[in-house]
C-alpha cells in the first residue's frame, strides 16, 4: 500500500514538473515569435545593433550622458529609430516633430508595458489609465484646473516659496554651494498639499526627514531599475526579488501618506449634509472636494480605490514634475547671468516693493517666462513617454508600424533636434518670442506633451514655476558652481545623479 502511495506521489511530481516544462516552453516560444514579429516590423527602421540579450541597455551607462547619446543616435537615424530593453521589448524611439504629431494627436493607448512599473505606486489614476476609464475621470477631473480654482492657489504657492527662501538665508550669507532639487521637491510638495488638499505637512521645516520625498525617490529609482532589468520585467520575478520586497515596502510609506490625507479630509466632511454645506458655503473647493463631489451623468462617484489612485497621482505628478521643472529653470539662470539680469529688472518692476506675487503679476512676466521655457526645451522634467498603437500608423515619410507597436517619444531628442532647433544646446530665451515661435512646428516644443493626453496640471505647473522664479529672483542672485554640473538622467522623471547645485547672494534693497 505504501509503495503504490509512493509511486502515486512521485507520479504526481513528474507530471507537475512536465506541466511546468511546457508552460516555460510555451512561454519562450512566444516570445521568441514576439522577437521575431518585432525584427520584421522594424525592418524599415534602422537602428543602433541590439546585444541578443541586454538589448541597447548596456549602451546607455546611467552616467548623465544617456539623453545626449539618444541625441546623438538621432542624428545617425532620423526621425526614429528602434530601441531593445532586452530581447523582447522593442519600442519606436522617435525625436522629431512630425513623428510626434502623428502619434499624439491620435487616441494611441499609453504604453502598458512600460506604465504597468509605476502602476503598482500611484494605481489606475488619470496618468496611466486608457478608453473609458480615462474619459470619465478627465471629464470629472478638468474642473480642478478652472482658472477660478487657481487663482488663489498665488497665495500658497509664494508661501511656500518664501518659506523655502527664508532657509536659504544661510546659503546665502556663507555663500556656500548647495543642493537645489531636494530643497525645491520639499516646497513643490509643501505647495501642492496646501493647494490641492488644503493640508499643512510643514514638510519643508520637519528638518528634512519627510518620509514621503524619500520613498518617492525611492521608486523612482526602483521603477528605474526595473525598466533597465530585463528579468524584471516579469512580475513574478520582480515581485520575489529583494527589489519587489523593497518596492512593496516603500509603496506602503507612499499610501499610508495619501491615505492619511484622504482619511482627514473624509472626518470633517463625515455626512453627506455636512458634504453639501461646505459646497455652498465654500467658494475655493480644492482638489480633493472636487474628487469627493465628482458625480458623472449617472449621479456616480469615485470609489475609494479610484479616489486613492487619482490623489496618488496627483501628489506625484504635481510635485515631483514642477520641482525637476524649477530646479533646472534655476540652474539655468545660474548658469546665464545676462539673462538672470533681464528676468530680474522685469520682475523688480512688476511687484513694486511687494514681496508676493498676485494673480495679475502672472501675466506681467514675458522675458521671465521665455527663460522658464527655454529651460523646460534643455530640461524636460518629462523627458520620455509611451504609448501603444492599436491601429496601423503611417508616418509623413511614409513608413509604418502595425497594430501593437510600441512607441517611446524622446521630448529631449525633439527639444535638442538640431533639424528643428539651431543651436540646439544653447541657452536662448527668445527662441520663444512670438515671431520665431510662429516659424515653428507647435509640435517642437512638448514639455507637457499634446493632443488628448496632454498635462492637465500645465497651468498651474506654469504658475507655479513663474511664482517661485520671480521670488527667488527678487531675493537672490543665483550663481553657477563651476565644479558641480548636473549630469542629468531620466529616472521617470528628470533628475541628476550628483545633484543640482548652485550658490547665492542676497539681492541688496
Ligand atoms: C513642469 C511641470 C509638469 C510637466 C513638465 C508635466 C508634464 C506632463 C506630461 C509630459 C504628461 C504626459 C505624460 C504621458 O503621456 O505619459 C503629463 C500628464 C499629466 N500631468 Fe503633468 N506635468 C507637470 C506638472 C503637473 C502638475 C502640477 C499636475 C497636477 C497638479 C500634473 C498632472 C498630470 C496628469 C494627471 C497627467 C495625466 C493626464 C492625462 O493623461 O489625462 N502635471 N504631464
């Protein structure tokens, strides 16, 4: 009896072992047919040769010459070319303006693949949903961003900015060189938390241990990381890795913070009456009572999960993107005294002895605002986006990718294309003068992307940035650390491996 017991038991495991052998067959069989449909529809593009393994990875160092090399790339292979991220994935590297035209004034879905690595942080939100989904929630959405709800969002956001100057006082009188983009991230958070939760986290003087900035770095990296590992592009693997464990470990800060300003505001909104009598009585709703009283034509609202995802990717998205933004706008003024004086006199004028910016101001600003976009042409905060085709595409040059193409859309190559751009890597404001924007492509200049899935915070990311400029301006004069230039990466968002550094001097009254 035992023996047949045995003999059962060691059956069972040959055949759990031939079921396993075949799923792994299966499974590399597909994708050796993913590879090889991927070759044959790039056949008309040309590209920088793939390792049979690593892909182009190995190519691109991580060492802050990565988006220079993809220029560089650019120059060899017009237009577009193929990048491999290990055998199987292959996407549409592509760098010019008609290219981009083409791809984002359509509904082309964002990319799954590469979208799914930060999905498990900020959830199916507006940023990486797709069809139906995302219309109703843009829709619900959109009334966050009217001007009226803006406006008094001026307020807070030179409060923030002003606590952050207040700290750089030291800075400034041992005139020492310091760190910008940890010290703009702690005023960008402080300021969307104010505007869009009306939430007070003092997380720019908690002595600069805010969990949430470190676990938002964190996964930046991580997500990084996982995109360049090819192995970790399985979940099951990744999620058994000591980078999973980390992952998991380290979205669970990031939500128990979002939850945390959810479960605050949802106390003292606890009845539906009490709902309603802050609608009437308050004329500035904020983000977060936009999100709680959003109802669509069928009277329904968000669920807790989708009120989760959307507060998730709103408190990344509306911090990390305008810090990258800001600290690169004052590294490049740093960098070009001339121009820093010309912002600087323009800026004098408008506020007129006031130490804050009013609504009114925002407009008054033209030399300042060409800088702030001349630096988001250099610095994209978004340098690289996805998406995938559901529908053939055919490209001005005639070339085309089926159904299920994969596509990532280098805004720093479209931004320092020198087919587009003369002189691209130089510094020039007036590039943005009406007149020569006129002679342009709209689709040259793409920081906050266009078509249906442009940025849906630009206005107040612009406002925001003009803000803390103008502020900065009036109290500092920015200097360039020569020994400490930024070698920059993109880490989903853009970042610089050593850290954006400069020094300052008090502006005398
Ligand atoms: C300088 C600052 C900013 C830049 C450069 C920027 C850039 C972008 C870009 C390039 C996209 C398209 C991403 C893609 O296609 O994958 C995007 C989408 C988005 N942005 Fe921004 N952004 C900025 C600030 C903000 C702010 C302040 C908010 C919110 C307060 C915000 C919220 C969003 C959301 C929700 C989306 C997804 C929109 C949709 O798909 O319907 N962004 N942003």
């Amino acid at each position: 009896m035992a023996l047949i017991e045995a003999f059962a038991s060691v059956q069972l495991h040959v055949w759990f072992a031939a079921l396993c052998l075949v799923a792994v067959v299966y499974k590399v069989a597909m994708l050796l047919e993913k590879r090889r449909v991927s070759l044959r529809n790039m056949d008309a593009f040309p590209g920088p040769p793939p390792h049979w393994l690593a892909g182009n990875v190995l190519e691109f160092k991580q060492d802050g010459t990565d988006l220079d090399r993809f220029v560089e790339l650019g120059k060899q292979y017009p237009y577009a070319f193929p990048i491999w991220f290990g055998p199987f994935a292959c996407f549409l590297h592509i760098h010019h303006p008609d290219y981009v035209k083409t791809l984002l004034s359509s509904t082309a879905p964002k990319d799954e693949y590469a979208y799914k690595f930060i999905e498990s942080w900020i959830g199916e939100g507006l940023l990486v949903s797709n069809g139906q989904r995302w219309y109703r929630h843009r829709r619900l959405l959109t009334p966050a961003f009217h001007y009226d709800i803006l406006k008094p969002y001026v307020k807070l956001m030179s409060d923030s900015t002003k606590t952050m100057l207040d700290k750089w006082e030291r800075y400034a009188k041992t005139g020492e060189s310091f760190e910008l983009f940890q010290q703009v991230s702690l005023m960008t958070l402080d300021s969307i938390m104010k505007c869009a939760f009306s939430y007070d986290s003092n997380c720019q003087t908690d002595n600069g241990t805010n969990t949430y900035i470190k676990a938002v770095y964190e996964l930046s990296d991580l997500i990084n990381l996982r995109f360049r590992t090819f192995p970790y592009h399985n979940d099951l693997i990744f999620a058994l890795s000591p980078h999973g464990f980390k992952h998991r470990k380290v979205c669970r800060v990031a939500h128990s913070h979002t939850a945390e300003v959810i479960r605050k505001r949802k106390e003292t909104l606890k009845t539906v009456k009490q709902m309603e009598q802050v609608k009437a009585k308050r004329r500035n709703l904020d983000f977060l009572d936009i999100l709680l009283f959003a109802k669509d034509e069928n009277q329904q609202g968000l669920s807790d999960e989708d009120l989760r995802a959307e507060v998730d990717t709103f408190m990344f998205e509306g911090h990390d993107t305008t810090a990258s933004g800001m600290s690169f706008i004052l590294y490049s003024l740093a960098c070009h005294p001339e121009h820093q004086r010309i912002c600087r006199n323009e800026i004098m004028e408008v506020l007129d002895g006031k130490d804050t910016m009013d609504w009114k101001d925002l407009n008054k600003i033209p030399y300042t605002t060409m800088c702030i976009k001349e630096s988001l042409r250099l610095y994209p905060p978004a340098p690289i986006i996805f998406r995938t085709i559901t529908k053939p595409m055919t490209f001005v040059d005639g070339r085309s990718l089926p159904e299920g193409s994969h596509f990532c859309v280098s805004v720093y190559g479209i931004h320092r294309n020198a087919t587009v751009w003369e002189n691209p890597n130089v510094f020039d404001p007036l590039r943005f003068l009406p007149e020569n924007v006129s002679k342009r492509s709209p689709h040259a200049f793409v920081p906050f992307s266009v078509g249906p899935r442009n940025c849906i915070g630009q206005n107040f990311a612009m406002n925001e940035m003009k803000i803390a400029t103008a502020l900065t301006l009036k109290k500092y004069e920015l200097i360039e650390d020569p020994t400490r230039k930024p070698k920059i990466i993109p880490k989903v968002l853009l970042h610089s491996i050593n850290g954006i550094h400069i020094k300052i001097k008090p502006i005398e009254p």
